[in-house]
C-alpha cells in the first residue's frame, strides 16, 4: 500500500514527475475544500467555498 502511493504522489524529494505534481495538487484542493465545508459556518459566511479555497491557496487575506 506504502509503495503504491509512493508511485501515486511521487517520492518525498524533489524528483517527481509532472503528473504526480498534479495529483499533488488536487489532492491539496479537495482537501482545502473539505476542511471549508466542514467549518463553513463557523470561519466565512458569505464568500462561496471556491472562493475561499482560492484565497487560501494564493495566499490572499
């Protein structure tokens, strides 16, 4: 299991394929956009949750 996801996500160094770049990334959106979902209420109440998400990832406050 350890070793498919290694070949899934890439190695933990900086030699990783382009693809794995990519998988790196969505994973990081679907996981932005869980945790937004889950505490939507309590931190932002009029923004949409991509919105926030995409403020969350280019670092706009």
């Amino acid at each position: 299991m350890e070793e498919t996801l290694r070949h899934i996500i890439g190695p933990d160094s900086n030699a990783i394929n382009g693809w794995q770049m990519s998988i790196r990334g969505i994973l990081v959106f679907c996981l932005a956009i869980a945790m937004v979902r889950l505490g939507y209420h309590l931190i932002f109440s009029k923004n949409a949750t991509f919105d926030i998400v995409l403020r969350i990832i280019l670092g706009i406050g």
